[in-house]
C-alpha cells in the first residue's frame, strides 16, 4: 500500500489562496509585545546617545542615512520631520545620500554617517575597518557604540515598517 496522496482529478480546483493572500500585516499591530519591546529599545538607545554627548541631530542623520540605505519611505518621512525639529537644515537633508561629496558635514557626522553604513551594510570588511578607525579618531568608546546601536536600531524599525509596508501619509 502507498503513503502518497492520491493524485488530483483534473476536474478538482486548486486550492485557493488564503482572503488575505498579497495583503501585507502591519507586524508591529499583528505582534504588539514584539513592538513595544523594540520601542523601549530605541529609547533606551535614544538615551545611551545623549549620555555619550551625541547631539539630536546626529541621531537623526544616521537614522536618515542608514533609512535611505534601506530604502525605507516611512522611516525617512518620519527622520526627516524629526531632524527638522531638531534644527537640522532642508539643505544638509537633501544632499544627505551625498554625504562624502560635500563639505556640510562635520568630521563627527562623517565619522558617524560612516559608521552608520558599516552597520547597515557589514559585508565590506574594509570600509567597516575604515569606518571604525575613523570613529576611534573622533568618538568615545561609549559615542562609539551609541551610534552602532542607533544604527541598528533605525534598521530594525526599517524591516518592521518595509515589510509591513507601512504608508507615508
């Protein structure tokens, strides 16, 4: 006797996909203990940066920076808005994915926007080394890991709102 099902007439219809097939979940309303766990996380991280000294809108240019990356619309409308209020310009913001061929970052935010896409994008040993070596010139061991977990962090919230796909309204 065989285990294998019986083949399908060909009269029968295939199954049918489940009402919500190509609909995205928002993950942070579907897993609401997951999310709010992330949230404290992004304000525990938000206040390990004050403490190690870094300014708001430092904060901000790397959640930009590593939100552009990622390609994530609902992040950058949301950092955007956030820097602003911060008191960053509209000009910095719109030459931010430019940042290495401008001279309206500071070396701090060099170093950090660096660092930053190292994070995002660890594949590259050698501009990961370059990153952290620029970090050690001008950041703390606390500033230092203070950005790297700003970084991760924003990429977290990234993947939560690209695969919800979470609309800018």
């Amino acid at each position: 006797m065989s285990s294998s099902p019986a083949p399908a007439s060909p009269a029968s219809p295939e199954p049918s996909a489940p009402p919500s097939a190509g609909r995205r979940i928002f993950v942070d309303k579907q897993s609401p203990q997951a999310y709010r766990a992330l949230v404290q996380t992004s304000e525990a991280v938000r206040a390990t940066a004050a403490d190690a000294g870094l300014d708001r809108i430092l904060v901000e240019l790397v959640n930009l920076r590593v939100s552009q990356l990622n390609g994530c619309a609902y992040c950058l409308d949301v950092h955007t808005r956030a820097a602003l209020r911060a008191g960053e310009t509209t000009r910095r913001l719109g030459t931010l994915a430019a940042w290495r061929d401008t001279e309206l970052f500071t070396p701090l935010e060099r170093a950090a926007l660096a660092l930053a896409e190292a994070t995002t994008v660890p594949s590259d040993a050698a501009a990961q080394d370059a990153a952290y070596a620029a970090a050690r010139e001008v950041f703390t061991d606390e500033q230092i890991s203070a950005v790297i977990w700003v970084a991760v962090t924003i990429n977290a919230f990234n993947r939560v709102s690209i695969l919800s796909r979470h609309p800018v309204r």
